[in-house]
C-alpha cells in the first residue's frame, strides 16, 4: 500500500526490510502460544488450575505499581518484562497487526538498532508512568501496547501523509483511506475520551497508549525535526493494554 516512488528510497518504501519489528512480532507470539494465557500449553492444565497459573503468571512477569514503588526484589525489570507478555488472544494479534502496520517503515527511517532501543526505551517509560499514575494499585498490568503507541506517535511525525486504511464502525467497517494525519489523531482522542471514563479496575490502560504516543512523536520530532519527512503509505488502528 505503498505509493508509487522511484529510486532507493521508493523501493525501500514499497519493500521494507523490518527484521526488528518481525523479531517483536515473533517473539511476542512464541511467549504468548508457550505460556499459560494461550490456554495452548497442557503444561498448565486447565479450569481452575489454569486460571490460577495464568494469575501467577501475569503477577510474575507484568508491572504492579504497589510492588514497584515499594521496592520489591526484581520489580524494577517487570516494566521490560511486560511488554512481551499478553492478556489473551485479542490482546495479542490487534498489538501485533499494530505493529506489524506501522512498525515497519518506522524501523527502516530510525535503523535497527536506534528502532529497537526507541521500542523498548519508550515501552518501559510508558509502563513506569502508568505505574507512577497507579502508584497504589495492585493489579497487573501487561502488553505491548505503550510501546507500539510509541511507534503511532512517530510515524505520525515521520510520514504524516501515509494514506492509513481503516475501519470506521459508524461506516458499516467500509475499508476506507485517510491520511495519517486525520486518522491517528482521531485514535488519540478516542484514547483520551476512553482514559477519562476509565474506572479504577481491570481494563485497558488508556492512559499508556497517551503516554506512549506523546512519548514516541516527541522522539521524532526531536531526532528527526531537522531532517525531510518521507510520504508513503500503510494501515488500520490499535488494541489496547490489558491488565488481567
């Protein structure tokens, strides 16, 4: 769904080389299908021992703000950890189709390796500062999501004329093309309309996506403000950050 460029760059466009971005995808799904959240693993049984492996699970390898600020042996890691670990099967492939998306030409204009530092710098970051907002809370909170709304910030500043395709509910899902700049700010609001009527439970961490997508523009902005921006052209909108 690239446009029709010439040269390296068209090429590179239209045939990105993302082995970071694949590398995520991949490694989230072999995480997700092996532990006990897939339900896929007979190693973790199932009714309710599978439920209670899964809890352990996600208290093991996911942020809880309580035991963050207070200090607690290893907590200091679960913002990394989590980013690779996932609620469910929703959870999972809407943060990957994400990902998959809009990580691709983002890898190719920041590199590899400054790419993968940003995922997981920005990742951790988002989740900390959600832990900081929930200081008191004790739920466990898990995903990706913080740091693929990183990647959205950032390609909104680097390819603010990609022509996205999305599905609008209110338009019976037509697939319809708008330009990045109409679509992920349309998705920002809804986050932030979302984040206000949030309640204090389980759910999707709104406030993670804002922090990340804040987060991943400012990067941009600040490491590419000087540079020319590059128009092309991919698609939809994300998941959410689940907290089991």
């Amino acid at each position: 769904m690239i446009g029709n460029w010439s040269g390296p760059v068209g090429r590179a466009l239209r045939h990105p080389t993302a082995p970071v971005t694949y590398g995520l995808i991949t490694l989230c799904c072999l995480i997700f299908v092996i532990g006990p959240a897939s339900g896929l693993n007979p190693a973790y049984g199932s009714g309710d021992a599978l439920a209670a492996a899964q809890r352990a699970y996600f208290r093991r390898w996911g942020v809880i703000p309580a035991e963050l600020f207070e200090g607690f042996p290893g907590a200091a890691l679960t913002p990394a950890t989590a980013l690779f670990v996932h609620g469910s099967w929703v959870h999972l492939l809407g943060n990957m189709l994400f990902l998959y998306v809009f990580g691709g030409m983002t890898e190719h204009r920041m590199g590899r390796v400054r790419f993968a530092l940003f995922h997981l710098g920005c990742g951790y970051l988002t989740l900390l500062g959600y832990a900081a907002a929930n200081a008191g809370s004790g739920q466990a909170l898990v995903g990706a999501s913080g740091a693929i709304s990183a990647v959205l910030g950032a390609f909104l500043f680097l390819f603010p004329r990609a022509r996205v395709t999305s599905l609008l509910p209110f338009l019976f899902f037509l697939p319809l093309r708008f330009p990045a700049w109409v679509v992920l700010p349309f998705w920002v609001a809804l986050q932030w309309v979302a984040a206000g009527r949030a309640g204090p439970g389980p759910g999707v961490a709104y406030l993670a996506h804002l922090l990340g997508f804040g987060l991943g523009f400012a990067y941009a902005w600040a490491r590419f403000g000087g540079t020319t921006r590059v128009r092309a052209a991919p698609a939809p909108a994300s998941e959410g950050e689940n907290q089991p």
